[in-house]
C-alpha cells in the first residue's frame, strides 16, 4: 500500500507483480477492493496498479470536494501515473468516463485504455431516467433511501443492508460521482482523434442492460467495434479467469 498525495486529497494504491504497467480504475462507489480477484492474475505478467479513487475508502479528501469531480478523478490519475509509468487501462463504468476525460488532457500517459461498460448518458434508451432523482433524494433523504432506489434501479429490489463501512462511500457517489458521470458528454471528435488506443467492452451476459446499451453506442460513434467480455457489468468478479484472459487478448491486439 502507497500513499499520494495529491490536491485536495490523499490517494492510496496497490501495486503488485512485474512488468508492463496495468492500472484498474474502479467505478461508481468502488474502490480497489473489486479487483481482489482479478488483481493476481494478471500480476502474473504486468505491474497491476489498484487504487481507490478520491472521496472513497482509502483515499480521503483533505476537505470539501471541488467543483469539477470528474477533471479531479483524471488529474488524479495523470498524477499517479506520473509515480508508476505509462500504462495500459482497464477502466470499469464511472471509472470509464474518467478515462474518457484523461485521455483527452494526458493522452501520453496510456497505451491501451478498454472502457467496460461506460454510463455515457447520451446514449440511454427514451425512458431510462424516469425513475427517482438518486442524488436529489440523497440530499433530500440522505444514504438509506438513495442507496435502496439505486438497488432498484439496477433490479436488486428489496436493496441489501447498507454496510456501514461503505456508506461513506455511497455519500461521496451520490453527491458527487453519479450527478457528474450522470452530466458527463464526451468529446467525440476529440476522442477519435486521441493518440491513445480505445477499446469498448461489453459484457456477453448484459444485453440490453442500460451500461451495455451505452457502452454499444459509444463504440458505434467512435468508429469502433464493442468488445465482448465475460460475464456482465461486474464480470471482472464473477469470471476472472476468463476475464483476464480475454484482457490479455485485447491488450495483444487480437
């Protein structure tokens, strides 16, 4: 464990195994801890980098946040980048749009940058944002009913108990993280003309989930091909193995 310390906050990463450098950027509420099981495998031939990003977990902020969240998140990682070395990227959900604004500001940092399943909201079907306002009623009702609409939202109704060791983190993504990524329009043209390599994956088993759906249209604007990857939104989790070996296959070009 390592620690940086950065404007306005401290961000703490994993660094592991040898070779080329790999960053994993966790998204939404996520830290580090998601890659616990893809983190060794891939280790095995790369410099793994695992971080939690600001506002969550081990990464506090010194005071308030800022007003740009996600500039923040891709200064923090040109920043840490700056420490391990250019890298290859995987970026999973939220942590895929603070890729996308990376590479348009630090595009000499990454090699290969796969977005999994980025929430670009230009492209969610008519109808998808009809449910609650999550952040407006997280300031208006606080963690509890907002963490049970978001389960709802992603189909998980009754919402498990909230862990009380990830409410904080819950509080920095409904305060912040989720209205920025939520607000969040990429640069098309910016991106198309980046020098770094984008790759937009899919899960095999999230057809016509919304993260999906998105993921697909951003691929299709950016001229690209999506992807597919094992397993769903959280497949990284729930096959590793197969995930990391299908990573492999992407970062070599095939």
């Amino acid at each position: 464990m390592t620690t940086l310390a950065v404007p306005g906050a401290t961000l703490t990463y994993d660094v592991t195994g040898r070779g080329p450098v790999l960053l994993l950027v966790p998204g939404g509420p996520a830290d580090a801890a998601v890659f616990t099981a893809l983190r060794p495998l891939l280790a095995e031939d790369h410099t793994v980098v695992a971080y939690d990003p600001r506002g969550l977990s081990r990464s506090p902020l010194d005071g308030k946040p800022g007003g740009d969240t996600i500039r923040e998140h891709a200064d923090d990682v040109h920043r840490l980048l700056a420490e391990v070395g250019p890298a290859d990227v995987l970026a999973s959900s939220g942590g895929a749009i603070t890729m996308l604004d990376h590479v348009l500001r630090h595009p000499g940092d990454v090699r290969t940058v796969v977005l999994h399943e980025p929430p670009v909201s230009r492209y969610l079907p008519a109808g998808a944002l009809d449910g609650p306002d999550i952040p407006a009623l997280f300031r208006e009702q606080g963690v509890g009913p907002a963490f049970a609409a978001f389960m709802a939202s992603l189909g998980i109704d009754p919402a498990p108990p909230l862990d009380l060791g990830a409410e904080g983190n819950f509080a920095y993504f409904f305060g912040h993280l989720m209205p920025a990524t939520g607000a969040y329009d990429p640069d098309l043209d910016a991106l198309r003309a980046t020098s770094a390599r984008l790759v937009v994956a899919v899960g095999e088993k999230s057809t016509g989930q919304l993260a999906h759906e998105t993921g697909l249209g951003l691929a299709a604007d950016l001229g690209l091909a999506a992807e597919p990857f094992p397993g769903d939104h959280g497949g990284f989790m729930a096959e590793p193995v197969a995930f990391a070996a299908r990573l492999r296959e992407v970062l070599e070009g095939r």
